[in-house]
C-alpha cells in the first residue's frame, strides 16, 4: 500500500546507515595489509594508475568500503602534498555519489516520518536555516565517518551545493593533517600502526575534534532553543 512506503524507504536508509557504519571496520583490515604487502608496486605507480586509483576511491569512499582517512594517509606516504589536489577531487566525487545514493533511498521518508509534530518541524526548519555550518563541522571531525553523514546530510535534505562546498571546506583540513601524517614517515608499517604519530598532528586532530563538537553542540543548542521558544 502506498501508506506503507515511507516507513519501507526509513527502515531501508537505517540500514544503509548501519552497514556504512560497519563496513570500514572489516574492509580496513584488509586493505592496510593489501597496501602494506604490494608496497613497491604502489610506489611504482605511474600518472595513468594513480588517476585510475582516485576514480576508484571516490566510489569506494562514497560506500565506506575504505576510510577517507587511510586514503589520506596513502597519498601522503606515496605522493606527499600534491596528492591534496586529486584527493579534494576524489572526496568531492564521493560526497556528490554518497548523497545521490542515499536521497534516492530515502527519498524524505525520514523527514517525513520525523516532522509530523510542530516542535520537530521546528527543528528541522531551523535546522535547515543553519545547514551550512552544520555541514562545515560535521565533515571537520575527525571521528565522524564520512560515508554515514554523506547518509545523515541527505536525510536532512540538505541543499546540494551546501552539502559539496561546505563539506569541501571542512573536510580540506582534516585532508591535509591525513596527508601531514604520510609524509612525516618513510617506513609504510610505522605509518601503519601509527597514523597520528608526532605531536603535530596529534595536537591538530585534538583541536579539530574540539572544534567540530563544540561548533555541533553550540548549533543543535541554538536550533533546540528556537524551536522550542526557551
């Protein structure tokens, strides 16, 4: 019945959202031994290869069959800071691919389902209202996966060109710390076991982490309070 399509179409984004959450956990594994045992033929890599490579990784990373982060690592262990250009443009591709997948799968059932009361249609008016820097600090974290707010993002319908240039703007920092941390080591298996090695990087995803809660709770405060008129 057509009554029953939204729930359908929720239930179906939920778990959507749960594999992406898992799925870097089992892939990860293999790929960091994959990368760690052909080493050399990566190192060997011609112009032709590493454009194939980054084509791959925007569908991959757009799935969370591989972290954003280890992709990071990788160019800058590889190709040290000119890899910044082709991994923006690799993580653009993602982010377009992630949130087309997820909007036609949710197709605003979530909305839907979520603001059938006023306070919640409060919420998300308000919400809406203040995309921008949602979007800016939720792709700033560290430690909130890229593949699940791609998911997250497109629920909340979030305007397309906010979703890509916002994201853009918040994930380039975190982007550049990933690929600090592979140029910093020239041994692959140290990289490996210790991707935030050095107090630079260290310091900087702390403070990344800070920012990108703190700016998230500060908001979420200000839409609630909105809302709800207090």
């Amino acid at each position: 019945m057509p009554s029953d399509q939204p729930v359908l179409s929720n239930r179906g984004s939920l778990l959507y959202l749960l594999l992406l959450g898992l799925l870097p956990l089992t892939v990860s594994s293999a790929l960091t031994y994959g990368a760690w045992r052909f080493e050399a033929a990566i190192a060997g890599f011609g112009w032709v290869q590493w454009a194939g490579f980054y084509a791959l990784t925007s569908l991959t990373m757009a799935f969370a069959l591989t972290p954003t982060t280890f992709i990071a690592l990788l160019s800058g262990y590889f190709l040290g800071w000119p890899a910044l250009a082709p991994m923006s443009m690799a993580y653009l591709a993602a982010s377009w691919i992630g949130y087309q997948a997820a909007s036609r799968l949710d197709q605003g059932s979530f909305l839907e389902k979520f603001a059938r009361g006023e306070k919640a249609r409060n919420v998300i008016r308000n919400l809406q209202g203040g995309q921008l820097k949602v979007i800016i600090l939720s792709r700033l974290s560290p430690v909130l996966p890229f593949a699940v707010m791609n998911v997250v993002l497109a629920m909340l319908k979030v305007n397309i060109k906010k979703f890509i240039w916002g994201g853009f703007a918040g994930m380039l920092p975190r982007t550049a710390l990933a690929i600090l941390a592979g140029t910093q080591t020239r041994n692959f298996r140290q990289l490996l076991e210790n991707p935030n090695e050095g107090d630079f990087v260290q310091m900087g995803i702390i403070l990344l982490t800070v920012a990108s809660v703190g700016g998230l709770v500060y908001v979420m405060t200000q839409v609630l309070s909105k809302a709800t008129g207090t």
